[in-house]
C-alpha cells in the first residue's frame, strides 16, 4: 500500500505494567508482563502520564534500555499514571515451518540449490565427492630386457576396458608425456597407486623385483624417490613365478605446472628370464590417481 507523506511507524503497542513510586527515586525499571521491557526505538515513543499530566520526552524523561528516569526524584504521593509504547519494535518469534525463503537470510555467499549454510554464516558449494579418479595400464602383455623401466605415453594408454569390466575417468584426468612426467589437472591431495606384476621365468635366480614412485616439484629438473616397494624372488621349482607388488602414497599438487610424478618397474637383472606384465586382457601394471581433497 502506498501513502502520501511519511508511512506510519508499524509495531506492537503497548501499555507497560504499573510502577509503584519510591519516595526520593527518580529511575524505575519498565516491564511487559512481568518481563523487563527494551523493545523500542528511541524515547519519543513513549507517552508518561505522572500525577495526571503527559510529560515530555526527554524532558521530563528519559529512557535506557529497560529503566526509565524522570528528571527529578519523585516522592510520596506522585502517581505514575501509565506509560504507553507506541508502535515498538515487533520480535519475530518462531517463523512457522516452510515461511522464510534465501532471500531473507543475511548470510554471505550464493544461496541456491547448490550450496549450503555454513557455521560462520556464509554460503558454501556442498562436496561432489571424488573429483578424479584416472588410471593407466601398460599396453604390452609382456615387457623383457630391462633393469628399469619408466612407464611413459608411448608404452602406456588410459583404461577403457579389462575382463568384462568398463572404466571411464572421473573429471578431467591426469596426463602423460613421452618422459614419463605425469601432470595432474588441479591442485590438492591424491592417493596415488603403482601396480606391477612380474613373471619370474623357471629356474631363474633373481635378487628382487619392484615398484617405484618417483617425483619433482620443478618440472623435472630434480627427480627423487617417492616411495618404493621391493620383494625378493626366484624360481627354481621349473615353474613361472607371478610376483605382485602394490606401491602407494599420499601426494599434495600445489603447483600443477611443477608438482608431479613417475612410475618405474626395476628389477636387479636385465636377463629374459624376468618379465613385466602388460594387458591380457586383465590389468596387470598399471598405475591409478584419485584426488581426495
């Protein structure tokens, strides 16, 4: 509704309990029902009828959180009539359910569908869950020859398929060049795995076998040992020996230009007699890059 001139003041008005005068006391607390009365705006609000004459606010009186004060002392006999409140302050109270809607909250941030109120009064994006998952495999179904061998874009491809099972990345994915640097999408904290499975020819004699994740945080140009997991293996009951080895860990991207990792299967001989075991078609080496946080 529109109005000409000043739109009225709109609250609760209302008559305060009746005060009982002290001899030689200027100042009296004001309640509401028995409750000490603050819900107001400023002191011309108030109409103070004493010994049947309206005073003048400020004046004559004077108001201050639930205490009001007269300008001088009253004694036996004065009569504090009434005193009225005029349009105060309204409390709320408890909204009914289903009532208030985002526009009326005052808490910062983008409020829809999305997001959620935070403690501090701020709103907030609600976790997706995982944010990326990826894996790669090596192709070959079996690698020979080697003492160490890095796992790289030309020998490895990313994990569609294996058994009967189907896999798509989860966000955006890693990368991987031809040195075997791979590059991770955003900064946080992911749990990486290295997964290598050896063959071990019949009556082979082999010191160890292993799985090392290696890392820079320049890009490459100082590499250093992550984590590593060896085993010792030999094969001498003319049978092949299948060694497994998993090699994790924990590892912060702060920088995505600079921060990143390579995976190398070792092993103490370069002999045929040791193998790496590719894809055929179950995974056997391969590594797998989820971002926790």
């Amino acid at each position: 509704m529109a109005y000409i001139g000043k739109q009225p003041v709109i609250g609760n008005f209302v008559k305060l309990d009746a005060i009982s005068v002290v001899n030689g006391q200027a100042s009296y607390t004001m309640q509401n029902g028995g409750a000490n009365f603050t819900s107001y705006a400023n002191v011309n609000q108030f109409l103070v009828s004493l010994n049947g004459i309206l005073q003048s606010p400020t004046d004559s009186f004077t108001v201050s959180g639930s205490t009001i004060t007269f300008a001088s002392n009253l004694v036996t006999g004065d009569v504090i009539d009434f005193i009225i409140v005029l349009g105060n302050t309204l409390d709320v109270g408890v909204p009914s359910d289903n009532t208030v809607s985002l526009a009326k909250l005052t808490a910062t941030g983008t409020k829809d569908a999305t997001t959620f109120l935070r403690g501090d009064n701020t709103f907030a994006e609600a976790g997706g869950g995982i944010e990326e998952v990826d894996c790669f495999g090596v192709n070959d179904l079996n690698i020979n020859t080697f003492t160490s061998y890095t796992l790289t874009s030309s020998n490895t491809s990313r994990i569609s398929s294996f058994s009967n099972q189907t896999f798509s990345k989860t966000g955006t994915g890693i990368t991987i060049d031809s040195n075997g640097k791979v590059a991770f999408p955003s900064t946080g904290t992911y749990y990486i795995t290295f997964d290598t499975m050896f063959s071990v020819l019949s009556t082979t004699s082999v010191e160890w076998v292993g799985g090392i994740i290696r890392g820079t945080t320049d890009d490459g140009s100082n590499i250093y040992d992550l984590a590593e997991n060896f085993t010792n293996s030999s094969s001498s009951s003319g049978n092949t020996d299948l060694v497994g080895i998993t090699t994790s860990l924990l590892f912060t991207v702060s920088d995505t230009s600079n921060d990143k990792v390579y995976f190398q299967a070792v092993s103490a001989t370069s002999a045929n007699a040791i193998r790496l075991g590719g894809s055929d078609p179950t995974l056997k080496t391969k590594f797998t890059i989820i971002k926790l946080v």
